[in-house]
C-alpha cells in the first residue's frame, strides 16, 4: 500500500516540475552537452566504480556487497529531480539525466551487476530483469507526468505559475512521510540492520555527492549545474534496488535489500540538508550583491 502511494505522490511531483519546463529547457542541455555527458559519465561509469572500490577497500562480500553495488548502478529516480528542484539546480538537465541514464541502465544493470555477484562470490543469486516492464515503468513515472506539466504550462501558463510554489512545498512535505513510510514497511528489523550497515551507506553517499562535485568542478560547469550533478551522482534510486533485490522474479534476496533500504533514508535526509543549505547559501549570496 504505502509503495503504491508513493509511486503515486512520485508521479504527481513529476507532473508538478513539468509545469516550470519548456522545450528550450531541454534544447538548451543538448546544444551546451558537456554537463549532460560529464553527469552521465559520473552516474554510468563512476559511480559503479567507487562502489567496487569502496567493497574492495573495506574487504566487503556477499549480500553487503551487491546490496552496494546494486545501488551504485541504479539511476537517479525522481528524487533527484526533486533535490535539484528545492536546491534550485539546473531543473531540465536533473530530468534529461535521470530519464537517459535511467533507459541505458535498463541494459547495463543486470550485466554489471551479473559480474559483482561473481566477482563477489555469490553465485547463487540469479538475475532477470524485465527490460519492457522497467523501461516502462520509468516512462510512467518520469518523462509521461512531465511531460504533460509541460503542456499545461504552454496551453495554461497562469495556472502552471500559480501552481510552482505548492509544488516546492509539496516537496518538502513529501520527503518526510517517505521516510516514516519506509519505517513501516522495514519494521523493527530496519533499526537492527542499521546498526550493521548505517555508517556504511552515509559514507557512500557522501563519497558520491563529492564525486559529483569533483566531475562539475573538473568540466568547470556554472553552479547551478555543478549543485544538479552532485545530487544526479549522490541520489540513486534505492526504492528500485530493494524492488530488485526482493522481487520473487529477479534477485529474490531480503538480505541484498537491506542495504538499499537503509541507504534509502540516510540518502533522503543527507541530500534534503545539501539541497537546502545551497539554495540558502545562493540566496544569502544575492541578498550580500
């Protein structure tokens, strides 16, 4: 029930970005590309690595370290569009990222993460992902509900203007009750595995929020692109890693989805205090100009 509404509340937001969209907001992105590939880059290829390095570093294995690897290749999600929104970051290259990272990993996922298990000795976890139902699923929750906020706002302009601030509050009020709904549906036994992994996820998240800083800074990106690439990198999709890793059709492992679910709060609360505190700091900034 509470997956249900929040996929519902997911796509609704979605809908809502799309209403401060147009069309040269995304003709922009692929006009100037380098900050679209310098995030895809980080999100499709450095991320899986600091992942692996990070497993190989601290001598991880099994369940631990495909639960962490599984994280790292999964896309952004929406809640990366909605950190970019309330952190006032470049709000259309957010969405080009995570709808064409999230296509490609589609392909890439059950491959690389095929290996991990290998390489991480646990053979006995099979893969199978479904590659039209998950693109088809992204689809619904991503580039359809933007795609008719944008509509709305081109066929409906002073309705979509009134309609942006109860969107940015509709975010802020929405991440506290994904937090409490993922409590609910971990129980008691989330708190005990938390203890084991807890640390673990905070470090990888803060490490991939840094990498994502590093690549914008390296391309030498304006700001508001550098603060979308350090949440693109730093917010994977961790509602889809504990759905693959406990799917009776795919990983069929509760012990793989603890780590997900765990990264899943401590990653909502890590990057709400990054994405305020730069749209704070950027507005103390023009306030002092």
């Amino acid at each position: 029930m509470i997956s249900y509404l929040v996929t519902i509340l997911l796509t609704l937001l979605m809908f809502g970005m799309g209403l401060g969209l147009t069309i040269q907001d995304f003709s922009r992105v692929f006009t100037i590309p380098k900050a679209a590939l310098a995030g895809l880059i980080g999100q499709l290829i450095m991320l899986p690595l600091l992942g692996f390095i990070l497993c190989y570093t601290l001598n991880l294995s099994g369940a631990i370290a495909i639960g962490i690897m599984l994280l790292t290749l999964c896309p952004g999600g929406v809640l990366s569009n909605m950190f970019t929104l309330i952190a006032r970051g470049d709000l259309a290259l957010s969405v080009t990222m995570t709808s064409i990272s999230s296509l490609i990993t589609v392909f890439t996922l059950p491959v690389i993460l095929n290996l991990s298990m290998i390489y991480f000795n646990d053979e006995t976890i099979q893969l199978s992902l479904p590659l039209l139902k998950t693109a088809s699923q992204i689809m619904l929750i991503t580039v359809i509900p933007v795609s008719c906020g944008m509509l709305v706002l081109q066929y409906a302009p002073r309705f979509a203007k009134a309609s942006k601030q109860w969107v940015r509050r509709g975010c802020g009020a929405f991440l506290p009750f994904l937090i409490v709904g993922i409590f609910m549906q971990n129980g008691g036994s989330w708190f005990e595995h938390f203890v084991q992994v807890g640390l673990l996820t905070i470090c990888l998240n803060i490490l991939s929020i840094l990498l994502g800083y590093g690549i914008a800074k390296f391309a030498k990106l304006e700001r508001p692109q550098t603060k979308t690439l350090s949440i693109e990198v730093g917010a994977q999709n961790a509602m889809l890693g504990v759905t693959i890793a406990i799917s009776p059709f795919l990983l069929n492992n509760a012990d793989v989805a603890m780590v997900p679910s765990i990264y899943g709060v401590t990653m909502v609360i890590i990057l709400w205090l990054y994405a305020l505190t730069t749209s704070r700091v950027d507005r103390l900034q023009k306030a002092n100009i």
